[in-house]
C-alpha cells in the first residue's frame, strides 16, 4: 500500500503503519520501530492527528493510538474530488485547444519524422484517397487497407505503374481491384475526409502534413477527375 498517494508523506506512512501494527504506544516507540527520528516524530504525529488518523492518549506518559483505518476513506474522497476537478480542467483545455486556430501546415524531414507526422493523421470516416510511389507491401499497410474496407471507407488509389512496382501491385491487387495508374516520379499522397492531406516527397526526404480544409477539398476534386477519367 502506498499512503502517499493519499496525500501523506513518507515519514507519516511510516508512523501511521507503524502505530496500526503496535496499538497504543509512546512516540519513542513509534520512532525506533518506524525509523522516523525522535527529532521529526512529533511533528509527523502532529500533522496525522490533524488528519484524523491518529488519537492522543493523556497517560503520564503521552500515548498514541491509530485511528479506525476506515478514516482513510476520507482522503481516498478527498483525491477522488481533486482527480475529478482535474480531468473538468482537462476538459476544458482541450475545449479550447480545439476552438484555437491549430498550425494548417506540418512539415517533417526524414523517415523518423515522417512516421511521426503519420501518427498525426486522423482517423478516415468517409473516404482516404491515396497516390503511391513504391506500392510497399508491408503488413501494416495491408492491415490498415483492410481495416478501411472493413469499415466501408471509400478507398481509392492511384500510383506509379512500371517494372518496379508490377510485383507489389499486383499483391494490391487482390486487396484494391481498381488501381488506377499515374505518371509519378516521387510523390506519396493521403487524403482524408475533405480536412487532412499528407503529402511525402520521396527524393527531397520531407513530409508534409497539411490541415488547410481548403486546400484538402481542392486536392480531393483533383483526385476524383482524375480518377473517373482514367
């Protein structure tokens, strides 16, 4: 058990658990078994009276007693109000963080970046248009197209069609039936729900995560001609 989760420091967890398994004791005592010096003991009995968790026993010699662990519920209460207050603060935060005017343009250079920059993407709800240069076929990609199409997401792509890419297109090809070809000399491309638009520049190693709806719906339209005419 971890008391100072509750509130209490380390030396009055150690008198405090120290004096439930003595009973009625002298500071003293409490100080040898506890490991709390006599110096400090006083004050740390102190502060756990004022908390309610112990009681003093007016003898000749001042005794100690815990009180009723069930007092503990107490601060259990009293953090489980603090937690709650925080998470209405987080809340709200976060209310406001969505109504302030976000960046509209993420740029990353390097693969590493540009796997961070992906994370950023939200997740499709209506439609993810794809442009591909290389047609990787790794199992992550393939896991996330399916996941799309499981979920009747409208999935389109489009892509670089040559010697290099035949192989793995024709792997995609039993996933995606409808690939449409492109003239694409480095160039990867994901749009998302008329609102993201991920672009990577494969010779230049940068990345671009754009937010700008405007620009995103201009992209999209672009996309669609293209795709229903070829």
């Amino acid at each position: 058990m971890n008391l100072r989760e509750l509130g209490l420091s380390e030396y009055e967890e150690k008198a405090y658990t120290t004096l439930i398994k003595l009973g009625k004791t002298s500071a003293s005592e409490i100080s040898r078994n506890s490991q709390v010096s006599y110096g400090k003991i006083y004050e740390v009995l102190a502060s756990l009276e004022q908390k309610g968790l112990i009681k003093t026993i007016p003898e000749n010699t001042k005794k100690f007693i815990a009180s009723d662990p069930e007092n503990l519920m107490h601060l259990v209460n009293k953090k489980e109000e603090e937690l709650l207050e925080i998470k209405n603060s987080i809340r709200e935060l976060k209310q406001i963080y969505s109504e302030k005017e976000q960046e509209p343009v993420l740029v990353a250079k390097g693969k590493n970046n540009w796997h961070k920059l992906e994370k950023e993407l939200k997740a499709s709800e209506k439609y993810y248009y794809s442009i591909k240069y290389d047609f990787s076929f790794r199992p992550e990609f393939v896991r996330q197209t399916k996941q799309l199409i499981s979920q009747k997401i409208d999935y389109r792509v489009i892509g670089r069609f040559d010697k290099e890419t035949e192989n793995n297109i024709k792997q995609w090809k039993k996933i995606i039936t409808n690939i449409k070809p492109i003239e694409n000399n480095g160039v990867t491309m994901s749009i998302i729900d008329d609102e993201e638009l991920m672009i990577g520049l494969i010779k230049s190693n940068t990345s671009m995560l754009i937010k700008d709806k405007s620009f995103v719906q201009l992209m999209k339209t672009l996309f669609v001609d293209y795709y229903q005419k070829h």
